[in-house]
C-alpha cells in the first residue's frame, strides 16, 4: 500500500514538473514575442525618421517633450533612449535561452553586458530628460520612474558582480529583478509619453531556471 502511495506521489511530482515547465516556456514564448514586437515598433516608427532628417525627425513623432528647439543635448538623448529601447527589448529575450548559455556563452556574456549598459545609460538619460524638461504627467508618476531609474542601476550592478564571481545562481535572481524593474520604468514613461501616438506593451525580461 505504502508502495502505492509513493508511486502516487511520484508521479504526482512529475506531472507537476512538467506543468511548470509548460508553463514556463509558453511564458517565455508570449513575453519574448512582446519584446520583439516592441522592438520592431520602435526601430520601424522612430528609425525611418532619425536616419532620413537626425534628431529633428523627433519632431514628426507624438513623443511629448520629444524634440524642443534649441536643447541640443536633451533632443539627442530622447533619440538615444529610443535607439536603446530597441537594443533591450530585442537583446533581453534571448539572455532567457539556456540553448544559448550553454553553447554559445561568449555571446550570453556579451549580449548580457550590452543589454546591462543599454539599460543603465537608458536610465541616466532618463533621469536628465525627467527633471531638465517640463515634466509630463503627475509629479509622483516622475519620482516614481526616478526610482525605477535607481533600482535599475542597482540591480545591473549585482547580477554583473554576480556573474564575475560565477555565482549563477544569485546571478540569475538579480538579472530576474533587473528585468522586472526595466519593465516597469519603460511602462511607466512610455505610456505616458507615447500616449498621443500608440500604446506600448512589454513583458518581463529574464527569468531563474
């Protein structure tokens, strides 16, 4: 009987393994596809206007305070956060591929350290534009995003000194946390600042296997 109870249970655990690992990859499969989908966005709507006429393409775009006469350095800075957007939507999804950890780990590493200094200089830039330029929306929706913009920046730094000392798993963790709060700081500021043009949807980015 107690044979029985044991089997049970075993497979029990097995098809509960094997539901959450369903689960987790259609996760991915849905999360990845927004972020790809995302990305496309951005480099097909801001792309064919900044390569043809420069940052003064920023002004056919509905980005509130995107382009203001006269503010050399904060024009340029919006274009960057654009171009930047596009490198870690697209470059995020696949930091979640194990395929590609375990075969190819000279590109994880490399396609991790540019999707951490993506995100950092997207965040510095983003601090810049919040408080140099009129602010759009409350001010609490401001602070907010300012936070974010810390956390990011923290966050990049523990899952980079985790990766150095190889602790992977603890790695992981942080990369998880990371991803979480670039979410949220690009929903944050890009609904309220693409509001007039489209609305923007992105899901999380990495994942702890």
């Amino acid at each position: 009987m107690s044979a029985s109870v044991a089997a049970l249970r075993f497979d029990a655990d097995r098809a509960a393994r094997a539901a959450l690992d369903a689960a987790a990859k259609f996760w991915w499969l849905v999360t990845a596809l927004g972020q790809w989908l995302f990305a496309f966005y951005v480099a097909a709507y801001f792309g064919p206007k900044l390569a043809r006429d420069g940052i003064e393409g920023l002004q056919q775009t509905h980005l509130a305070s995107g382009f203001i006469p006269g503010d050399d350095l904060g024009n340029a800075l919006v274009a960057a956060t654009v171009l930047l957007a596009v490198v870690i939507m697209a470059g995020g999804p696949l930091q979640m591929i194990p395929q590609i950890r375990a075969r190819f780990p000279a590109v994880h590493h490399w396609t991790g350290r540019t999707y951490l200094l993506a995100a950092v200089a997207s965040s510095i830039a983003g601090f810049y534009l919040i408080w140099s330029r009129p602010l759009f929306g409350a001010l609490v929706n401001n602070v907010a995003t300012s936070l974010d913009g810390v956390l990011v920046i923290a966050f990049a730094a523990m899952a980079l000194r985790y990766a150095i000392a190889r602790d992977i798993r603890t790695h992981q963790r942080w990369t998880l946390r990371h991803g979480g709060r670039i979410d949220r700081a690009h929903d944050a500021d890009g609904h309220r600042r693409l509001r007039g043009s489209r609305r923007i949807m992105a899901g999380a980015h990495l994942k702890t296997e």
